[in-house]
C-alpha cells in the first residue's frame, strides 16, 4: 500500500469539493462530509436497497461506494475520485 492509499481510497487520484445544491457528476469511492449535511439525490453502482435521498449525514462521516451523482440540500463534502 502506497502513502496515498488509505482504506482503498488512492487520495493522489484527487477529488471533487462539493459547496452547493447543484448536481455534480463524476465516479467516486467515498463521500466524506465537512459539514452536517443533508443529502438531496446520490446514485450507486453498487448499493442494494433503500434511497439515501432525504437522508441526514454528520460531519465527518464517509461514506464508501462506487458513486457517479451527487447532489446536497446543503452543507459541503468532498468526493474522493476512483
């Protein structure tokens, strides 16, 4: 594992800050909020069951999956890039 790689998440690929309520697009493997957030829509190639559309994070919680959309009510996080 090299120094950049913590939790399979190779942070010299870079990432994508999100500080708006617009949709950003992109392939992701975690989300970690800066602020409490609320997300507004989140697409996952690989998650099975409910949405988490609606849903309320904690700052400083991640989230870990393939993700391709991401859209906030508010707050600010940053997508860690596949």
């Amino acid at each position: 594992m090299s120094d950049t790689n913590l939790l399979g998440i190779d942070y010299a690929k870079g990432a994508t800050f999100v500080g708006n309520t617009a949709t950003h697009t992109g392939r992701w493997c975690a989300i970690y909020f800066t602020t409490n957030c609320i997300v507004d829509e989140l697409t996952s190639l690989n998650w099975d069951g409910e949405t988490v559309s609606g849903q309320s994070f904690s700052a400083n919680s991640t989230l870990y999956g393939v993700f391709t959309s991401i859209k906030l009510q508010n707050g600010h996080c940053v997508a860690y890039k596949l």
